[in-house]
C-alpha cells in the first residue's frame, strides 16, 4: 500500500484578478493619494459638494442616456439580470448615475445650479491596453441647472487644467469644439449623410449602419479605414447656429481670458449621445511621454435631464480617468510631496513589556500622536531597524524594567541617545519633542 501523506494539499494555480482589472497595492497608494487629493482641493476650492451613487444601476439609465448605438452601450456594459427579474448594469461613467440622482432626491431644490462631483470605479468591457482598462478610476465635476452660461464651460475646463497643474503633469493639449444644438445638428448630420453616402464601401461595418442611426458617430470611429475618410468629412462649426455660435465664442474668450491654450478640433464629437453644444478633450501628444488618448474628456448635456424624463436643464460636466493620469505622472517622473512620516515609533523588550507596549500605543493615539510599531518582532534590534526604516525621529521603549518602575525610555533615534521618564509624562513629552523637532 502506498503511504498517504495527510498534509499534501494539491497544487493549484493561484487566482488572478480579472482581465482589465488591476489591485492597488500598498506601495502604488502614494500616487494615487496625491491624485485623490488634487481632486478633492480642486472640488473644495471651486465649490463642488461630493455626490456618490451606486455602482449598479438599471440598464436603462445609460441606455436612454449614452445613446443605444455608442460603443459603451452596444458593446462594452457589464450587464446582469436579478434573480427578480431586474436588468441591471456596472455603471460604464457617472454622468448618467448622477443625473438620476439629481431628478430622482430633487436636488435641485438645494439651489442652482448644483455643482457635484465624485470618484470612483467605473466597467467598460473593452481590449485592455495600455491605459484602456476594464475597470478604472474616474472623478467627475458636474455643473448640473441654472442656465447654460459659456463661463461654467469654461468654469469646467479651467478645474480639468488645474487638476494637471497640481499633479505637475506637464504637455497635455485641450482639443475643444461645438456640437450645436436641437436646431444646428440635424442640417448637419444630413451634411455628413451627404459626404459618407458615396464612401460607404471603404467604411467599417459598424460605421455603414450608423450611417443610417447616427452619423455624428462615424467621426468617433477609431479605426483606421474611417479615420482616413474623417480628414474630408464636413465641418461642424461653419453649420451652428448663431446662439450655438455665439455660446462657442464667449467659451473661447472665457479661455483666452484664462490663459488657458486650446486647439479647436472641428471634427470631436465624443462617444456618448448626451452632449451637445461644446465638448472637449484632454489629449496626451509626442511629448507627454506615453500615448494614451484622453486624459479627461467632458461637455456640455443640456438635454440629458429631459431624456431621462425630467425637465429641461442645463449641465456640463467633464471627468478625468485616475489610471491614466498616473501613467503620465509616471513617465513624466513626477515627484511626490513627501510623504507624512510616523515620527514615533513603539517598541518593547520582552513578552510582559509586548503587553504594556500595545497600550503605549493606545495612549499616544488618544492624545493625538500616531505610531509606527512592529511589535511582533520579539528582539529589540530588529524593532528599531525597522523604525529606522520607516524614518520615525523617536522611539518609545519599554522593557522589564520599565514596566516595575511605571516609566519609558525615549530614544532620539538620529543621535541615539536615551532617557527615562515616568510613564504618567510620556505623551506630554513625546508631545515636547515633537513641536521642538
Ligand atoms: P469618457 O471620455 O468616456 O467620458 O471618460 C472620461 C475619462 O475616463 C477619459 O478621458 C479617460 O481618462 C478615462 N477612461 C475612459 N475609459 C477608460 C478606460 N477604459 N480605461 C481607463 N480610463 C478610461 C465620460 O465618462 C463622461 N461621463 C465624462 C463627462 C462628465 N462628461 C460630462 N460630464
């Protein structure tokens, strides 16, 4: 008979996370901090109050809104039904999600317009590639009622340019444009029928059929047969009318004004079916150090709201994409502010002293210092190797010693030298060094 060994589990290969999906791990949190953090200054800075609405929605809310025959709808939205029934689908971006909320909890009532923003994860099913993901990471500002005055499309992109600007990312170029109105777009897109008509056998399949749904797509078309066809295509801003003229105009002196470059791309159009009237993009060029599209990308919905069954009501909004950000900061080898180092670190010598250490640990952090510790490691050695390492300037030590006589050691770990104090003046002394320091 063949032994059995009881303990051989057999082996099998570790799970991975999901294609398109990626972990943030400990070390990669500092950069993703600093980005949360120029977001959150920039939306308190420019008073935006944070709106958060659920990952899941109905399917209907991006179906009414993004267009049924955009990419996200048509190809790329996480989709499930309920065991009830329910379709439900991961939100693919946030506008949508966060102009249903606006009608649906009334927020017009707080006062107009609404300035929100948010951030989070957002599920495109599309071919992962250098950032283009499946799961990402957006914040998005969004200036939702009141009346569509050009300043809050400027307003809009002025934070986009900020945002960069606190992150140091530097050779990002604003591509800017109008997409009319109820009444200029129409003509237009019969224009565009006019010009793709007798070039629709060089056309992908997916651009013949929006041909005949939706040709203001086909100059959203990434592939390459019909990127040749967009260079001739009509242009847009010879055909708007004069109130969609005139609003374009002062959103352009709002940026001259500002000091902010931009380069009009008469032919941007953008993927989603809500906007209208400007929209914009933030492209990364030759000298950003990686080629990745839009950065962060927006427009202005002033029909949104009635689409999705509320009352007319101007918005515009913009969000910018955490992930790529974060590869430009790191191609461009952006310095982070330095990080807030624990300053006191807690260490104990012996088993009885391990126990007292963790309530060292408890009072300092009632009076409002925080700690560094690594109490596990039974020798003190390795203990300050580690607060060396973590760059704390003192340590709390307590020992055999120091637990019969009711005191601690603080240790100035740069000069290495200690002295005892009685335990009841540690924090206020911890407290003394650290504001002399
Ligand atoms: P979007 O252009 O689809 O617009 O996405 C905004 C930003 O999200 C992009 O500029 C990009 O940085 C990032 N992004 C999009 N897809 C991916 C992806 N697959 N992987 C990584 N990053 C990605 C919207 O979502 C609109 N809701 C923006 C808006 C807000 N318009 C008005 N208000």
């Amino acid at each position: 008979m063949t032994p059995v060994k009881i303990d051989s589990v057999p082996k099998e290969k570790a799970p991975q996370s999901v294609k398109g999906m990626h972990d943030v791990t400990p070390p990669q949190q500092e950069v993703w901090d600093a980005v949360r953090t120029a977001v959150s200054l920039c939306a308190h800075n420019y008073s935006f109050s944070r709106i958060d609405t659920p990952f899941l929605e109905h399917v209907k809310v991006f179906e009414k809104s993004l267009g049924v025959d955009s990419d996200v709808i048509e190809k790329e939205m996480y989709i499930l039904t309920t065991k009830g029934g329910d379709v439900l689908a991961l939100r693919p971006e946030g506008t949508a999600g966060v102009v249903r909320a606006y009608l649906e909890n009334g927020l017009s009532r707080l006062g107009s317009p609404q300035k929100l923003y948010y951030e989070g994860p957002m599920f495109r099913h599309e071919s992962p590639q250098a950032g283009r993901l499946r799961q990402f990471t957006q914040a998005g500002f969004e200036i939702i009622g009141g009346v569509n005055d050009p300043l809050y499309d400027a307003q809009i992109i002025l934070i986009a340019a900020r945002i960069f600007d606190a992150l140091k990312i530097k050779h990002i170029q604003l591509h800017v444009n109008s997409i009319g109105c109820r009444v200029c777009r129409p003509i237009y897109k019969k224009q565009l029928i006019a010009y793709y008509k007798p070039l629709e056998s060089q056309l992908c399949e997916d651009c013949v059929r929006r041909l005949k749904t939706n040709p203001l797509r086909l100059l959203d078309c990434k592939k390459q047969q019909c990127q040749k066809l967009k260079a001739d295509a009509p242009n847009i801003l010879d055909k708007l009318c004069v109130t969609c003229s005139q609003h374009f105009k002062e959103v352009l002196e709002y940026l001259d004004e500002l000091g902010i470059a931009y380069t009009l791309s008469p032919h941007l159009v953008r993927g989603l079916d809500y906007y209208s009237k400007t929209v914009f993009e933030f492209l990364t060029t030759e000298k950003t150090g990686v080629e990745i599209g839009a950065v962060a990308s927006g427009g202005r919905y002033d029909y949104l709201a009635e689409m999705m069954g509320g009352k007319s009501t101007p918005a515009v909004g913009f969000a910018v994409g955490f992930e790529r950000v974060i590869e430009i900061m790191k191609a461009q080898q952006v310095v982070l502010p330095q990080k807030q180092v624990k300053r006191v670190f807690v260490a104990h010598a012996g088993e009885l002293a391990k126990k007292k250490a963790l309530k060292i640990i408890e009072d300092l952090q009632k009076a409002g210092v925080s700690c560094a510790e690594s109490l596990a490691r039974e020798s003190l050695a390795a203990q300050l190797k580690v607060a060396n390492k973590e760059g704390a300037t003192l340590a709390v030590i307590v020992g055999q010693k120091e637990i019969y006589e009711e005191s601690v050691i603080i240790r100035n770990l740069a000069l290495g030298l200690q002295e005892t104090f009685p335990l009841h003046r540690m924090v206020e002394e911890i407290k003394k060094r650290l504001k002399g320091a």
